[in-house]
C-alpha cells in the first residue's frame, strides 16, 4: 500500500519563479482567465468522478489519513533536507486542496462532512469521528504554516497548506448572506485550533513581511521512475502542471501592477487568510479570537508594554510590519490591512504616528487617491478613511507641513518642485472632492474627504500658493453648482404655479445638500483664519484675489454666523493693501499680509468649536467587509479559480 501512495503523489512538475517572462501567452486579463478555466475544466471531472464515488470508496478519507501522518515527518525532512518526502507531501495536499474545492462548491458544510468519514465496518455512520477528522486537517494545516521553517524546498507546501486553507473557508463565496454559523468557523473559535491563533496571526503577518519569493526552478522536482503509473497518475501529473504554470504565471482578477508581478505568492496568499480570517463573524457566545490577536499585538521593541489580558496577544517587529505596509499599498489587500490595523490596534496607531518618517505611508494612500479612475471604489474608501484616522491625530496634522517634498512626478496637473506633505494632502483631498462632484456624485466620499480637511484646518502651516489658490478654486466651484441649482429650482416654482398639472421636482434636498458642503468649506477656511492667520498669507492672498465669491453668503441665514471672521479678514487686508498704494507686486501684497496677521488683534476673530471629526465605523460592517474580503479573494488569489457563476456573495461582472 505504501508503495502505492508513494507511485501517486510521485508526480512531478516545474516551479519556474518569474510570472512575467515564463510564458508569452499569458499578457493580458483574458489569457489569465483562460489558463485558469482550462486548469478547472481539466481539474473538476476527475474530482467529480471521486466526490461521486467517495462515499462508497473512502478514498478521500484515505488520502487525508496518508496526509495526516506524513505530516508528523514533515519537520524533521526539512531539517534533513529529505527533499523526496516533502515533494510527495505536497503533492498530497494540492490532490486534497483540488477536491476540497469541488466538494464546497457543490454542497452544504453538512454535506461536505459526510465526505470526511468512510467506515469500512460500518457503513453510513455519520458522527463525532467526520467532525473529528475535518478539525484534524484544519488543525494539521495550521500547525503546518506555522511550525515548517520556510525553506527552499518547503516553500511550495507551506503556499499550498495557506492556499488550502483559504478553501476551506470558502463557503461563504456560495452564500449570498453573511455566515454567522459555520461548522468550520466553530472547529477554527473553540476547537483544537483555538490555542494556534495569535501564532497563525503571527505567521500570516511575518509572511507578509518577508515577501518571500517563490524558489528557484528545480528546487524539489523529481523525474518519475518509470514512464508508467497508469491513467490516475497521468491525470495528476497533469492537472498538478496546469496548476503549478497557473500559480506561476499569477492569479484572475483586476489588472496587475509591473512591481505585483515580482511579489511573492505565499505573501500574497498569506495576507487574504489572514484578512479572511480577521473578518470572520464572532460566534454567538465566542468574540473571532483572530480578529482579538490582531488588535492587540505588541511591538517587540516595546519592554515597557503591560500584559494584555486578551489571550491571544503577541509580538512583532513594528519597524519591518511598517515598511512592508509602505511598500506595498499598491494592492487592495495591503491597504485594507493597513486599515485595519489603524482602526483597530491602538499600539500600531501609536507607533504609525510616532513615525518621523510618516511621507513613507502617506504618499503611496494620496497616490492612490489621486489615481482614483484606476481604482475599485473601495481602494479609494479605505485609502480615504486611513487619512482621516490619521488626521484625528494633532501632532500628525502639524507634522505634515514639516515634511518638504520635491519633484513628485506622478502629480501632473501642476510641477511641484517643492511643497510640504500637508500642501500636497490638501491639493490631493480637493482633487478627488472635485472628481467626485463630477462624476461619481457620492456623499459618503464627499463627507469623509471634507472630515479630513477638517481636521487638518486648525494646523494648516505655510500652505503652498497652489494648495490655497485650490481651496479657493474648491469654494468657488460649490458656489457655481449652489446658484444653478438655485435657479433651476426658482424656474421649476415659476413652471408649477403657471401649470397645475406638472409635478413640482425636489431641488429642496440638493439645495440643502450643497448648502452643507458650502458651510462645511466656510468652516474649513474659518478655522485656518482663526488658529493659523499669520501662518498662512498665501491662504489670505487666494481670498482677497476672489474675495467676490463671498459676497453673496455675507447676508445668508445658514452661512452668517460663520462668514463673520472671514468678512472681518478680507475687509482688514483689503484697507491695509489700499493704503499702501496701486499696482502692487505679488510679493508686496504678501508682505503686507505678513505684516498685517501680526497686527491683526486676535480677540477681534470670534472663537468657534474646533473642527474634529472622528471616522465611526458602520452598524454590521460585515456587511460591507465580507463581500469585500472574498471579492479580493477572488481577484488575487494565486492559484485559485471559481466559474462566477457559482459565485453567490457578490455579483461578477464580465471582467
């Protein structure tokens, strides 16, 4: 029998490393897709052929026994270097993860336990023992990610054991509502599992941080003995080769970046269990204990950090989680866990904002922002969130305009040979405000881009000409759209009482929409003037050159309270510039602003509530988390492929 065994998983294939010169037919989105469908087509009548036998054969249950307790060896091979045995074991495990697949595809998780136990004795008795055995490949796979040191020759089945394990929970992509209970998330909250998670949080993390490439080719391929080993072998060693090139050449999804084609697979895969797992829904009596290790982990710099009374606490190195974050917010997935790690673990929040080198972070979230035609809305949400947690923060608002910034090629509206991180956050936030205005109308993004602002007025410093000539150019553009919708809706009154019969249209809701961004900028503007005047004269400059704008507000019931100290700073400069003459040069008119901020008595501006918004997260944000999670899943994960049309959790498009 053991002869057997090893004849079967002795199939052998390539591990070429580099996706981008491996194969010239794969360069485009379509090619991706099609190698995959051709490696499920090829994959899924063969596994078919088992699931449909299997109750009767046991042979599923059998092959995940010879797993099982190749895995026990596993450790000492690779300390042994017995590259045979580690080869085989891995071959086992893509035989199981392929099957695994077309099992969950097709059936419940209760069905898919019935397929977990074979007694040969007795037949058809379904218990503890199915339960029992399913845990037990869970809990294999885990001690696999994390005690296998990550060698050369273990690469490829430490990938495969986190690939696996992605497919285990993939249940939830064939439900169309949220799992709140699932058979596996109980095995992975309370079971033989439970006691591995802040070392598996620990693992994934280190994964990504380390950014392993996939080895060298050759690095555990072996020849076959013979040219024989019969039709079961020869569909094996088939399939293993189709998966082995898809995996090589990269996954299905959203187009990849030239510096995504160089990144590593297990990091990649490391970090979509990773986020799948911190989005797993807390049992009804039992808190996602992945979701707890991933909030509370500690720097292992700190020595001064107290116990945490959450179990499932550890340490990490937050330099090196810091740097792989800022290298590589180009993907979803990374920004997502930046997100997450902002929002949720107050010790990295911490020690992100003590950073003196924050432009690291911060200019790859703004590059995203101003990319925006590029990204998925949902790239754009949470890069846009991640700077207002960050602006919450004081001492990252003042900062910001500490930080000077030169040539920043990809800003191409403009050349800015020199500007500070906070100009440059200004100048990115407004453009995306105005891209929003325009085309995707969403308030959402609007109230959270004008929270940020916001935040940052009452430490604005030194702003760039160009930044304060947008945020004028901002204002101005709100005022245009506020007096046409005011005239549309004067013309719609005039429509309705000459015709009764015509329905009156509802500009009430759009004019109250734009009244509240158009205060929202005055108050903006208000509190630089009022915390920062004599910082910023380019700010004032850009106000007296349109000081028109403001006319129409100074008398308006909704903007008069805080039109108050803006009146009084654009009467006060404008008598100052008149006195000293005509036909001024830029320069001159800002020297005498200079001189004018330091005049100015400060008790003649009238105090307002300072600025702060607080980003809150949404009632159930599962709903939003998970679909979202999964949808990347789908898009990058390497390796793995569903029809979308068995997709249930999100809608597919043709792309």
């Amino acid at each position: 029998m053991t002869h057997f065994w090893n004849q079967l998983l002795s199939f052998s294939f390539n591990t070429p490393t580099n996706r981008l010169l491996q194969s010239t037919r794969v360069q485009s989105h379509i090619s991706w897709i099609a190698e995959l469908k051709l490696l499920e087509e090829a994959a899924v009548s063969v596994c078919k052929s088992l699931v449909e036998n299997n109750p009767r054969t046991g042979n599923l249950t059998a092959l995940i026994k010879v797993f099982l307790s190749r895995t026990k060896e596993l450790k000492i091979s690779a300390e042994c270097q017995n590259h045979l045995f580690i080869w085989q074991t891995h071959n086992a495990l893509f035989i199981i993860c392929c099957l695994l697949k077309v099992l969950i595809c097709q059936m419940s998780e209760e069905e898919l336990q019935v397929h977990f136990t074979y007694e040969e004795k007795t037949p058809g008795s379904y218990g503890s023992e199915c339960e029992d055995l399913m845990e037990e490949l869970l809990c294999c796979l885990i001690q696999l990610i994390v005690e296998i040191p990550l060698l050369d020759i273990t690469y490829s089945i430490s990938l495969e054991a986190v690939t696996t394990f992605v497919v285990f929970l993939s249940c939830q992509l064939f439900h169309k509502e949220i799992l709140r209970e699932s058979i596996i998330h109980k095995y992975l909250m309370r079971g033989r599992c439970l006691p591995y998670t802040s070392r598996l949080v620990k693992t994934l993390l280190y994964n990504f941080i380390r950014q392993e490439r996939s080895p060298p080719p050759g690095t555990h391929v072996f020849q076959p003995e013979s040219d024989g080993g019969g039709l079961l072998y020869g569909i094996a060693s088939g399939v293993a080769t189709g998966l082995w090139t898809v995996f090589t050449l990269g996954g299905v999804g959203s187009k990849r970046a030239p510096q995504q084609e160089e990144s590593s697979p297990l990091a990649n895969q490391s970090l979509l269990l990773l986020l799948v797992l911190a989005n797993l829904t807390d049992a009804p009596d039992t808190p996602n204990p992945y979701r707890q290790a991933i909030m509370s982990f500690k720097n292992t710099q700190d020595s001064t950090a107290l116990p945490s009374p959450n179990p499932h606490t550890f340490q990490i190195n937050f330099n090196s989680l810091y740097t792989t974050l800022c290298e590589q917010q180009n993907s979803d997935q990374a920004t997502l866990l930046l997100y997450i790690l902002l929002h949720q673990n107050s010790n990295v929040r911490t020690y992100m904002l003590a950073r003196t080198d924050m432009e690291n972070l911060v200019l790859p979230i703004l590059e995203i922002l101003y990319h925006v035609e590029e990204r998925n809305s949902h790239h754009v949400y949470m890069a846009l969130i991640i700077l207002l947690i960050l602006t919450e923060d004081d001492g990252f608002n003042r900062s910001i305009h500490e930080v000077i910034l030169k040539n920043i090629t990809w800003y191409s509206e403009r050349v800015l040979t020199e500007i500070s991180l906070g100009s440059l956050l200004i100048l990115v936030v407004i453009r995306t405000i105005q891209y929003n205005m325009t085309r995707t109308r969403d308030k959402y993004l609007h109230t959270n881009c004008l929270a940020a602002l916001a935040n940052m007025s009452a430490q604005f410093r030194s702003l760039h000409q160009y930044a304060a000539q947008r945020i004028i150019s901002l204002f101005s553009l709100l005022s245009k759209k506020h007096n046409k919708v005011l005239e549309q809706a004067t013309q719609s009154l005039r429509s309705s009482l000459a015709s009764d019969d015509s329905p009156l249209p509802d500009y009430a809701q759009d004019l109250n929409v734009i009244e509240e961004v158009i205060r929202m900028m005055l108050e903006i503007i208000n509190s630089c003037l009022t915390n920062s005047l004599h910082h910023n004269p380019n700010l004032v400059y850009a106000l007296l050159y349109k000081r028109d704008l403001f006319e129409q507000f100074r008398t308006h019931p909704s903007f008069q309270d805080v039109m108050q100290n803006i009146d009084l700073v654009i009467s006060f400069f404008s008598s100052r510039i008149e006195q000293a003459g005509a036909e001024l040069s830029v320069e001159r008119v800002l020297e005498i602003i200079k001189q004018g901020a330091v005049a100015l008595p400060k008790d003649r501006l009238r105090k307002f509530p300072e600025l702060k918004f607080k980003y809150v997260e949404e009632e159930q944000p599962e709903e939003f988390f998970i679909p979202y999670v999964w949808s990347l899943v789908y898009n990058s994960a390497v390796a793995l492929y569903w029809s979308p049309q068995d997709i249930q959790l999100f809608t597919m498009d043709s792309g």
